[in-house]
C-alpha cells in the first residue's frame, strides 16, 4: 500500500512550525515596504518618512503600531489590511496585561 503526502496550500494554527511560517510572511512583506529591523528585537521594526516615524512591535500575531502622527499609522494599518485580514482595535490601552 502506498501513502501518499500532502503540501498544505495555507497554514493551519496548531501545526508546529505555523508560528515560524507567519513569522517569515510578515517579516517579508513589512520589510518591502520600508520598514528595518530593531537590532535588539527581531519582532520589532522602525520606519522613518520625511513627515512620520513609525515603529510596529509584533507580538505572536498581534501587533502594536506607534508613530509620530496619525499619518504614519493610518499608512501603515492601510499597507498591512492590503496584505492580511487584520481587526482594528483603536487606542492601545492593555498589552501583554499591562494596563495603560
């Protein structure tokens, strides 16, 4: 009797290696659009425009965008939905169970 194997088309949450998967998928697709690594974190990344600053921390599959101004994360949640189907939820005010 032969098997036979399979090559997933998408990834599935729960597989080993998912994690790593998405990880590349987004570190691809941020640093096409001008985006850096921070040297002391590889999940977080920095973009300086003339009229902005933008630095976006990546934590699993959320993530926090912080600018200068607005013009910056409007420009960059709209990049990011463009790519991902991604939920806004507004104004930080938790993170990682930190209270503002």
């Amino acid at each position: 009797m032969r098997q036979k194997d399979c090559k997933l088309a998408k990834y599935l949450y729960g597989l080993k290696q998912t994690p790593k998967q998405w990880h590349e998928k987004y570190d691809k697709t941020i640093l096409l659009n001008g985006f850096h690594h921070i040297s002391v974190d590889k999940c977080m990344y920095s973009k300086f425009a003339k009229y902005f600053g933008v630095i976006i921390c990546l934590y699993i599959d959320d993530m926090l965008i912080s600018s200068t101004n607005m013009i910056g994360i409007v420009e960059t949640k709209r990049y990011l939905t463009s790519i991902f189907k991604m939920k806004d939820f507004g104004e930080m005010d938790t993170i990682l169970d930190i209270k503002d």
